[in-house]
C-alpha cells in the first residue's frame, strides 16, 4: 500500500494501480485512513505548491455546501483542503472532508454533557433547567443560542427534566424521531438512537410531542404516557397511575412490570455496564415483574438466579446466564 500511495503522489500510477489504490482506500476504517494521512503530513514532503489553486477552490467550495461552514473557516479548510489534495487527490473527495469535520471538531460551539454505560450526571442548563442523566445518554446545546433565549436541545438516552418555565420562550428537545416542546414541565424522556420506541412520561405541567416522521402531534396532560414507534411515526398515549415509577432510576431502583426478561437484561447491561449473554432462549420471553437495584449487581443476580432456572458466572465485565444442568 505503501507503494501505491508514493507512487500516486508523484503521479506515476497506471490505471490499473489507480483502481487498485481506490479499493485499499475505501477499505480502509476512517480511524484507519485518518491515521494514513496524518502520516503523510507529518512525515512527508506534501507539495502544495503544486496544487491547481482553482482546482482548490473548487473543491474548498465543494466543502463548505456539504458542511455547512462559514466565511471565517476560509483559509483554515483552505490549508487543510491542500494537505489532503497533495496526498490523494482526487481518490475519494470524502476523504479531505472526514479530515475537515475531525478537525473541526477541536473548535466546538456547542456544549455535550454525556453518561457511559453504568453511569449517571446531573446538569442544569444557562436558563435553570435541571437534567438528571440515565446511563449512556447525551444532552447537547448552543450556550450562544440559550443566552438569546433560544431554549433547543439534541437528545440521545433517558433522562428526568425539570424545565424551568418561561412562556416567552418555549423549551425544544430533538430526539429519535420526535420533538418536544414545553413552556415548564417536569417528566422522563426515554429515547435512545437505535431502540424501536421512544417514551415519555409526564408528571407535571403539559408537553407537546410531535413526531418527525408524520408531523402527528399531541397534547400530554399530567399522569400520561406517549410512546411513540419510531418505525411508523405513530403515537400511543395512554394514563398511568404511577407515572413516577419510569423515573425511579433516579433514586437507585428498577422497576419492571411485565417486562419480557430480555429487554430486562438490556437495561441491566446499560445501568451496569456488563455485558449479559444466556443460552435459555424460552427465558427471555418470559415477563417479569418487579423491582431491581441500580447499585448492587450481585442482588440482581441473585433475583434472577432464584426466578429462573440459570446458573451464574462472572468474568471481568461478562455475564454468563446458563441454563441449569445445561453444559
């Protein structure tokens, strides 16, 4: 590959190397192919010079419709649009850009407040909104735009939201395949990128849900729930006597009601940061109900080892689930 690379360089590549180098290049990983060029910068003597300043403009230009950028990020996608054009161009157009958008990313605007597996936070926003973040979830949002009275978030999890109230400027959360506007409200949002529904429970004030994919929209009173598929767009609302329970996460307790075990050992996984894998298939059918801690992970497991017939091995961060006197 190595070869291959030298050779483009100084444009000595035949047409059968050039398709060669195009298949080593798109089989390469972004890490994999970032690492590749920063080599060359670094290491090698790139010739800009060399470089067709219209053919550069043309492809800086190429950049910023793609990338939404700015007049002020000229000169520096300029520079870094040269480096990459030295080295590859034009193999693929997506890889000076991927070099852009990680570089771009050491100068954020935005603020990213976010949970691993088995962890949880606590945030309040520019405008006094509190947030208490379930593992493995993310809050981000403009502070330019919030000083402005621009109350917008992007969300990715679960988390339990006191948003304060503010009839001027309506508080906006984005997430998978939903909006949520509030004017000042406490409720759970449930919605994970990757997972088949979003929820969300309310227990004070109103909230309007609309979702992304239909424009359908509705009006959530106290005690209600709205789930909402991310499939089809559509929205379930339905009245909950213990609307509390879906936050009960926050004061160290699961609670599952008829929950099919293997969406039980998804959520223990996420509040652990185990990895859970079982051979009894008929087990993760099963529902269960009940409550299970968030701070003891050998409680949990002694709940299921007595509910169901499993033998239990831990190893590292993996748990075993094996079915009884099956080996």
């Amino acid at each position: 590959m190595d070869k291959l690379f030298d050779k483009y360089k100084s444009d000595k590549l035949s047409g059968e190397e050039l398709q060669e180098l195009r298949k080593v290049v798109n089989a390469l990983s972004d890490d994999e192919l970032a690492g590749r060029l920063e080599t060359d910068w670094n290491q090698g003597e790139v010739g800009v010079d060399e470089v067709d300043e219209k053919c550069m403009e043309r492809l800086k230009e190429r950049i910023d419709r793609q990338a939404g950028i700015q007049k002020p990020w000229r000169v520096y996608v300029l520079r870094v649009a040269k480096m990459a054009a030295a080295i590859l161009l034009p193999v693929l157009l997506v890889t000076t850009l991927y070099l852009y958008t990680d570089s771009r990313q050491s100068f954020p605007s935005d603020m990213i407040v976010s949970t691993g597996k088995g962890e949880r936070a606590s945030m309040t926003l520019p405008d006094g909104t509190k947030i208490a973040l379930n593992y493995d979830s993310q809050v981000t949002y403009d502070p330019e735009a919030f000083a402005k009275g621009e109350r917008r978030i992007d969300f990715d999890g679960e988390g339990y939201f006191q948003v304060k109230k503010d009839s001027r400027h309506p508080f906006v959360i984005h997430a998978q395949g939903l909006q949520v506007e509030v004017l000042g409200t406490v409720f759970n949002l449930l919605a994970r990128n990757g997972d088949t529904h979003s929820e969300l429970f309310l227990e004070e004030g109103s909230v309007r849900l609309m979702s992304v994919l239909t424009g359908e929209k509705v009006l959530l009173s106290p005690n209600q729930k709205a789930v909402l598929s991310v499939e089809t767009g559509h929205i379930v609302v339905q009245t909950m006597e213990n609307i509390a329970e879906a936050s009960a996460w926050r004061k160290g307790d699961l609670i599952f009601r008829n929950e099919p075990l293997g969406n039980v050992l998804r959520t223990l996984e996420g509040c652990y940061g185990y990895k859970i894998t079982t051979d009894c298939e008929d087990c993760l059918t099963d529902e269960f109900t009940g409550t299970l801690p968030t701070w003891d992970i050998n409680e949990v497991l002694e709940v299921l080892e007595k509910l169901y017939p499993l033998e239990i091995e831990i190893k590292g961060k993996e748990i075993f689930l094996r079915e009884q006197h099956k080996h």
